[in-house]
C-alpha cells in the first residue's frame, strides 16, 4: 500500500477559535479565508450568515463587474440554464457564436477562443504562439518571454510564465522555454525580444505583484520590436480588462494594440470562463486537433458574458469608471498623505488601485481591520500591497463610504501599533 504522507511535512499553524468556527472539514487547506461565511450579495454589498453587510471592495478579485447578483445577469443565465446548459464543441450552439461575434466586433480581433478561467486562457495563448512558429517552419522560435514581477496563472504553462517563486516553490521542474525581463525597462526588452522568442506576454498592469502600471512607452516598444522580429504580443488583460481601466479593454486605454488578448474574470460577472481573442493573422496557429476543452464556451457562461456586454452599453459604464475611479483615487492620495509613516502613494488606474503599506506595517492587518471593525473588504496583493478592486457599478457615494471605513481601519490599526509599543508600566 502506498504512503502518501509527504516526507517533508509542514505542519500548517493551528486555525485561531474565529477561524476554526468556519472551517470546512473536507475542503482542501490551500486557501487562507476569512472567517466569514458569505451566503448572499447585492449590487455592491455581501451578507454574512449573521446578516452583516459587507460593502465590497474585492469583487470576487475583479469579477463582478456589475456587482453582485444582477438580476438581468441573473435572468439571463436562468434562461439559458432552463434550455441548454452543455452540448460540448462537437456542435454549435448561439450563445457561444453570438458572445465571440460581440467581442470581435468591440475588439476588433477576428477570432475567439473560449475556455473557463484566465489559467486556460493564458495557456491557449502560448500553445497558440508556439504552435504558430512551427506552422511557419521557425522551429528556433520557441521561447516565451514574460516580465520581471508577471503573474499569468497556476496551471504549469502559466506559471512558468509567471515570475514569483513563492507560487513556483515546490512544482519544479517547470515547462522549459520561458525567459524574463524587466518590467518597463525598454532598454533590456530590446536585448530581450530576438529570433527565437514565439512570443512576449505583458499584463498592461500588474496586479497580484502590487499594481503596477505598464509604462506606456514600454508598451509601444513592445509593439514595435515583436513586429520587427516576428514575435506575438500577448496582452493579458484577466484582471485590468473588461472595463476596469475605464475602456472596454485595457489596450484601448494604451493606446497600443497587440496580437493576442486574453480576458476572464468579469466577462461574465461570476460564472467562470476566459477567452483568447486573436487577430486573424496569428489565428492559422491554432487548427482542428491542436486544442481544446470540454466545457470552454458552454451556453449558460456566454450568455451570461453577453447579457455583460450588453448591459455596460445601457449602464454607459465605461464613462461611470472613469468618472467614480477619480473620487476613489482622490481619496487614496488623502489618505496616504495624511498617514505617511503606514502608506506610499497610491498606484494605478480607473478602478484597479493598489496603497503601498510601509514596513513594519502589513497590509494583511488594514485588510483585517477594515473587514473585522468596519465591514469593509479589501485585499492585499504583493509587496505589501492593499489592493482595491470594488465591482465598476459602484457609486461615488459608496466610493466615499468605504474610504471613510478604510480610514478609520488605518486609526485603529495605527492606535493598536502604538499602543504595543508603549513601555509597560
């Protein structure tokens, strides 16, 4: 019989009483929730199983764009459910035809690929870029180069992509034919990008590595240089795009168009799916056999992508992200200079925000703070990072609540620092 108990156990840290509470006891261990158990959502709030609102600056980590249980969103995907809900890629079905023609249309790009997160998606567009040098006979052309900082996924094609050893530790060997550059240094990108790179792949920002900004000169060299020597430029816009920039699509915002977009998280406000759009000159890459998914572009996910799409142009969202993401970043500006010793300025765009947290500071504990004292969620991402990310519907009035709440979480945690410090009597 076999022992499958790791020879190298790590003994995880006993769960505190609020957290054991809420533990599941056959849910694998490889999260670390909140002890907060969510059985309800509204536009931009979630209810707990106590009937605490939670105002909501995560939004499942930039999914719910239109906020929490739309009920256009919420009809449409009953509709479909109650006529078709799976009939595989062996067929055609309208919704994944009628979602793939809208996105083209708003995009520009001449075909879609459906799949079921932003992983998948990320995948596709690298076996897509490889697949297409070979197909061209430049078998050299083999290497993905990805930046300093990049997170693009946790399936193994997507995280050898992604530069952060903390996901990687553990899972080596990783896919080889992957390469690393710094991120906005155009410089080293001119070195980097040569005759044996299929493909580069960027994030227009960075978001699990703190919220970081594309610079957008680097974007442009990137255009130029992978059109100068035959390599893909892959956007990966899972979660700076559908609209959370202020533009449908986060190029648009940059005014610089690449090869390949992949898009997921929001597309359809909570069910999961992710796409590949693809400019009909790299689309060739990919051909009957080359890939695939069972349930990628199933009829209840796209319908509920195109009831999204159709109900921004009725919300006139784009123009509401940018008018509310002013006050939101107004308001970290505030915060972050009336509190220097905990924060640095704020980075950025439209509702994709991040508050730098000065050390000996955690972001962990103003994310706690806020969701324990001021029901308040917020996120922290890396380096140390408050990362804000709220549904795209939310109003300015809700923008100034929740940064009022974020304040008075910082008072408290800032008191509680000061209060450890002081020499006991």
């Amino acid at each position: 019989m076999r022992d499958f108990t790791p020879k190298a156990a790590v003994v995880a840290p006993a769960p505190s009483q609020e957290q054991a509470e809420y533990e599941h006891p056959h849910l694998l261990k490889n999260y670390r929730r909140s002890p907060v158990n969510i059985v309800r959502g509204e536009g931009c709030e979630l209810i707990d199983d106590r009937g605490n609102r939670y105002l909501d600056f995560v939004a499942g980590i930039a999914v719910c764009a239109l906020g929490h249980a739309h009920p256009k969103i919420a009809k449409a995907i009953a509709a479909q459910a109650a006529t078709l809900v799976q009939a595989s890629n062996l067929y055609h079905h309208e919704p994944a035809g009628m979602l793939a023609t809208e996105l083209a249309r708003r995009s520009g790009f001449g075909r879609v690929f459906f799949c079921n997160s932003g992983s998948e998606a990320n995948e596709a567009a690298l076996k897509l870029a490889r697949k297409l040098a070979f197909r061209n006979g430049e078998n050299e052309r083999r290497t993905i180069l990805a930046c300093r900082g990049s997170f693009h996924g946790r399936t193994f094609g997507a995280l050898a992509a992604t530069d952060n050893p903390k996901y990687q530790e553990g899972f080596e060997p990783l896919p080889a034919g992957f390469a690393f550059t710094p991120f906005n240094d155009v410089a080293a990108l001119e070195k980097a990008i040569d005759t044996s790179v299929a493909a580069f792949i960027v994030e227009p920002i960075q978001g699990e590595s703190g919220v970081h900004p594309a610079d957008p000169a680097f974007l442009a060299a990137a255009r130029r240089l992978c059109a100068e020597r035959g390599a893909l430029l892959i956007f990966d816009e899972i979660q700076c795009g559908m609209g959370r920039l202020g533009t449908l699509f986060a190029f648009e915002t940059f005014g610089v168009r690449p090869d390949v977009v992949t898009i997921a998280k929001s597309l359809s406000n909570g069910l999961p799916i992710g796409a590949v759009l693809i400019d009909e000159r790299a689309a060739g890459g990919l051909q009957p056999g080359d890939h695939g998914t069972t349930f990628g572009g199933s009829p209840v996910p796209c319908a509920a992508g195109l009831a999204h799409l159709l109900l921004r142009d009725q919300l006139d969202l784009d123009a509401h992200v940018q008018r509310v993401s002013a006050v939101m970043w107004d308001g970290l500006v505030s915060l972050a200079a009336d509190y220097p010793q905990a924060f640095g300025p704020p980075r950025g765009r439209g509702l994709m925000l991040g508050l730098p947290v000065r050390e000996p500071f955690e972001a962990k504990s103003f994310m706690d703070a806020a969701r324990r004292e001021k029901k308040l969620l917020i996120n922290a991402a890396g380096g140390n990072t408050i990362r804000i990310i709220p549904p795209l519907i939310v109003s300015a009035e809700q923008i100034e609540d929740g940064l009022r709440r974020l304040r008075a979480a910082t008072q408290s945690v800032l008191a509680g620092a000061a209060a450890q410090s002081r020499p006991a009597t």
